[in-house]
C-alpha cells in the first residue's frame, strides 16, 4: 500500500521533467530549423563571392592572350588606326611571313622550332634516366655516402646558377663543347635537381617486395629496375618529364651561351622579336609570340591530369 502511494506521488514529477526535456528538445530543433537557412544563405552568398573574384581573375589572365590573338590578324594599317577594334579582314599571312620569310643566323622560325624539339626531347629523355637511377640507388641501396650524395643534391639545389657559370663555361670550354649539340644535352642531363627530388620520394615509399619477389625468380638488380622499378614509375616520370619539358623549351640562359650560332625558338624569338618591333611589325610580332605559346599550351592540355595526380605513392599497402 505504501509503495503504491509513493509511486503515485512521484510519477506526476516524472511526468513534468519529461514534458520539460521534450520541450527544451523541441525549441532546440526550432531554433536549429531557423539557424539552417540563414547558414546557407551566408555559405551560398560566400561561395558566389568566391566565383566571382575567380572570375575576374581569369578574365585578367586570358584577356591579354584574345586581345594579342585578335591584333595577330590585323594589317600594320589596321592595328595603327585601332588597337582594340575587332579586326576587319583576317590576314593569316602573318604566321606564314614570321615562321618562312624571317630569320635568325640564317634559320627560319620554323628551323627553330625542329631545333628546340630536338634538344627538348633528347634533353628530357636523359635528365628522367640519369635522375631515375640516382633516385632509385640512393633510395633503396644502402651504401657509405648516401646520405651525403642526397645532401649534396639538395645543395645543389640552393646554389643560384650565377654563381656557378664562370666555373661551368670554363669546363665546357676546355672539352671543347661550346657550339655543340652534345654539350649542351650533357648539362640538360644531370642527375640532381627537381627530378631527383620527385623520383627519390616516389622510390622510397615504394615497397621492396616487389624486387625480392624479382630476386626470387632470378631477375638481376638491372633486370628489377628497367622491367619493374621503371614501368611502376611510369605516372612520376610523365609528370616530372613534361614539367621539365617545359623548362627546357622555355630555357633561354644555356642555348644562348652554348649555341650562339644555332638558335633555339626561345633564343630566336627573343631576337626576332626585337627585329620585329624595330620594323614596328606589331601584327607579325604578336603571331610569333602566339606561335612559340601554342605548343606549350597544347602540351599542358594534354598532360594537365597527370600533372596534378599524386605520384608519390607505392604500390602496396599496409
């Protein structure tokens, strides 16, 4: 009889708290149901501010390159009279006259760009295989030295490159490899610098059991790295090498110093453009400045994915 006279006194109490907890739970559910709207709104209004400044930025990076292209087609009588009038008559000409009827130490635009693809190919192709086996040698055989040999690439690195030119044109001078192809292809392939860096992190985080397995079945340590090692390398290099593809085309330091007498594109174009603009050519003069953009662009267009992906990874996990 007491238990249930107790139990009858407190179970309005009961009853009140749990009334009082449903309803703090639903004004917090309202109070969140108000909140959600104005968050979106504030997180949509940033996110179309974002857009825009984006926007205006992009404009400002490819507006000058349309208005160049536009020019290109122009007349010289043309262009003078407006600079920023859409052009009247499309005069291709233009290009044709820059790459066949101007040239440079005797080689035409066109003789330039088979030059600057040569040297680009041929220096790519060495720089990825000379950097590929310093990478992978110092980062999966352990010997007395290595850490000092990725110490010294580092450095090597950090020294700016005037100050070891003289000492450079020096040695190059003495073997007798200044004006030559072969010398300059020796400098694009050295085996420190940026390349060794991406390909040393992408072949110490890959896993060795890839080549005790090799090991097993009775592969050499040649047979390991250009059957396996390499082709697992496969994405890292073509990101490497069509960055520093890039960079050879564009290179204009080392062509003019050791091959003054055959011109590069971006040697030539430099010293054509100078010409041009004497001649006050300014149509002619922005078609070859569209002429040495177009392969760079293509090439980034083609390989931008790659690019970006991540290399660095191994192949097993765990």
């Amino acid at each position: 009889m007491e238990d249930t006279m107790i139990r009858s006194d407190t179970l309005p109490a009961e009853r009140g708290e749990a009334r009082a907890a449903d309803a703090a739970e639903a004004r917090v559910i309202d109070a969140g149901k108000l909140q959600k709207p104005r968050r979106k709104l504030t997180k949509d209004w940033a996110l179309w501010v974002v857009f825009a400044v984006f926007l205006i930025y992009a404009i400002t990076l490819v507006f000058p390159f349309v208005w160049m292209l536009f020019n290109s087609v122009k007349s010289n009588q043309e262009y003078f009279r407006n600079i920023w009038a859409f052009p009247q008559s499309f005069h291709i000409e233009n290009y044709t006259n820059v790459l066949f009827n101007y040239s440079v130490h005797n080689v035409s635009l066109f003789g330039m760009f088979g030059i600057s693809i040569v040297i680009t190919l041929c220096g790519t192709v060495l720089s990825l295989l000379m950097s590929s086996i310093a990478a992978y040698v110092i980062a999966k055989y352990k010997f007395f030295g290595r850490n000092a040999l990725y110490a010294l690439a580092v450095f090597v690195m950090a020294v700016p490159v005037a100050g070891t030119l003289p000492a450079q044109y020096n040695i190059m001078q003495t073997l007798h490899l200044t004006n030559s192809f072969i010398g300059v292809l020796i400098l694009y392939a050295g085996g420190f610098g940026f390349n060794f860096l991406i390909l040393y992190g992408f072949f110490k985080n890959l896993s060795w059991e890839y080549a005790e397995a090799a090991l097993i079945d009775g592969c050499t340590d040649f047979g390991i790295f250009f059957k396996i090692m390499l082709p697992m390398a496969k994405p890292a290099l073509i990101a490497v090498g069509v960055i520093h593809a890039i960079g050879l085309w564009n290179d204009y330091v080392t062509p003019s110093i050791y091959l003054p007498n055959t011109p590069t594109l971006a040697v030539g174009v430099n010293l054509l453009l100078s010409e041009l603009r004497g001649q006050s050519a300014y149509p002619e003069m922005f078609a070859t400045m569209i002429i040495a953009l177009i392969p760079i662009l293509v090439v980034f267009i083609c390989f931008q994915k790659t690019i970006m992906e991540n290399t660095v990874a191994g192949g097993l996990k765990g």
